[in-house]
C-alpha cells in the first residue's frame, strides 16, 4: 500500500524536498515540485493518469523523489502540468488530454470568482514589448559568478522561510536600505568563458560586486531577518534556475530596465548606464 510523505505536525521544517504542493502561477491549479536528474525543477499534475490516456512523449514517472521524462513500465505515468495548462496555448494539447485541459479551466475559473486566484493582467496592444524591455518579467541574475534565470521581477522575490505563524515569510530580498545590486549590458551567455550568441547582448542583475555573505543570502532565497537566523525553517524551494542563453532565449532582455523616470518611446523610462 502506497502512502505519500508527509510531514510531521511537531516539526519545525514544513518543505518536502520532493512532491512538494503549489499552485500554478498562470491557471491557479495545483500543481507538484520535483526535480529531474539534472537536478532542475520540474512541475507536474498532482495526480497520476493511465497510459492509454497520454501520449508517449509526454510519460513520466517520479522514482525516489526525481523526475524521469519516460514511462516506468507500468500502467500509471505522470504528466508535465505545462501540457494542460489552461493558461498556456503553445504547445498545443494532445487530444487525449483535452477533456483534462477542459475540466482544468473550469476550476480556474471556479477559483477566480471565488477570488482565491487572481491572474495576471493581460498586456495592452502596443504596451507588450516595452513593457517587457524596461520590467523583465523573468530577469537574469548573476550571483556567486553563475547566471540564473529568476521566477519574478527583482523586486517581487520572495522569502522562503517559514515565519513563527508557520507561514511563508512575505518579505522581499530586495531591501530598500540594504544593498542593492547593478543593472549591467553583458555577453549572452550562461556563464564566463562560454561562446556568446551572435550579435546579442543581455540586460543582467549583478550581484557578484556584494559582499559574499549577502550573496549566500540571495542564493538561500532569505530576507535579512531570516538569513541571520538559523532556526527558520524553508517552506518552499527557492525559484533559481540555471540560466541557458538557447532554452531561455526568450527571456533576455536587450535594454536595461527602467530605474530613473527619464521619458523613453511609449512611456517607457529609461535608466542612464553608468561606464
């Protein structure tokens, strides 16, 4: 008999390192953290599914904890949430997971008149392109010399640490009288030393000039109160992730995000670089 893993009520950690419960930021359905052999997170449906009902691209199966993108010779598999996201439209979804994607819009919906989901505004026609250039919605951050492609803006990262309530911590990284990292024009690349894409450049959060242990703290995911204590636990896995300048093409920025309120094209500030 299966039992899933759980987490005792007298204890002071309240994150399962793998399987762990969240809520789709796009659709506001549930969805399970686990990471891959590579050590990359991965979100998946809650729920295991028939074979006969996914395709063989789309099968995997979760063995001591880590994601496997392939069947396991059984009769169950698990399923990427990404296939039938409501909120997504590309890539399109297989037919045999289109009643699934179905049922998964009604409960967003469910959710957003009962106001336990709000979804992101939608972009204005014409406004879409400058407002990704000056805010970047997923920027790069370099920290401890690596390259990482973070889950929200700079200024929205939140704490993962478990307050006295036991509830997330809902304090920022960013501080305003702590200090603060630079927006910089760099190579796009991942890290030092590798080829960069032709011609392009990349609008990067530098956090290398910090002190080092501030930048443990950004690594950890902590705000300052609960990096400089060690009895809080984690609730909730931090959102870094490696970033790679072809996977993430998409997310690189070519202009530097808007920091001084100096009159750009479509309103859009622009922030002066300093050499």
């Amino acid at each position: 008999m299966r039992r899933s893993l759980q987490v005792s009520l007298d204890g002071v950690s309240r994150l399962l390192r793998c399987g762990q419960s969240d809520r789709c930021r796009d659709c506001g359905n549930r969805i399970e953290w686990y990471h891959r052999g590579n050590e990359r997170p991965v979100c998946l449906h809650p729920q295991e599914l028939p074979i006969a009902r996914v395709p063989d691209e789309c099968r995997w199966h979760v063995s001591s904890g880590v994601a496997h993108p392939a069947g396991d010779g059984s009769d169950w598999c698990r399923l990427p949430h990404a296939v039938v996201c409501p909120a997504r439209d590309a890539p399109p979804t297989p037919p045999e997971l289109a009643e699934l994607r179905r049922s998964l819009a009604v409960n967003s919906r469910r959710l957003i008149d009962a106001r336990v989901f709000t979804p992101a505004p939608a972009p204005q026609d014409g406004a879409a392109p400058h407002a990704a250039v000056c805010r970047p919605a997923r920027p790069v951050v370099q920290l401890l010399y690596v390259r990482y492609l973070a889950a929200r803006p700079v200024d929205e990262i939140q704490c993962v640490a478990q307050t006295l309530r036991r509830h997330r911590c809902t304090s920022a990284l960013l501080t305003s009288d702590g200090p603060h990292g630079t927006w910089m024009l760099a190579p796009a690349t991942a890290t030092s030393g590798q080829i960069a894409l032709p011609a392009a450049v990349m609008a990067i959060y530098e956090l290398s000039n910090l002190p080092y242990t501030e930048q443990l703290r950004w690594r950890a995911q902590r705000c300052p109160q609960h990096a400089a204590t060690r009895t809080a636990a984690d609730l909730a896995v931090t959102e870094w992730e490696p970033f790679d300048p072809l996977r993430h093409r998409e997310h690189i920025s070519t202009r530097l995000p808007a920091r001084t309120q100096r009159p750009g094209p479509a309103g859009c500030a622009r922030r002066a670089v300093q050499p």
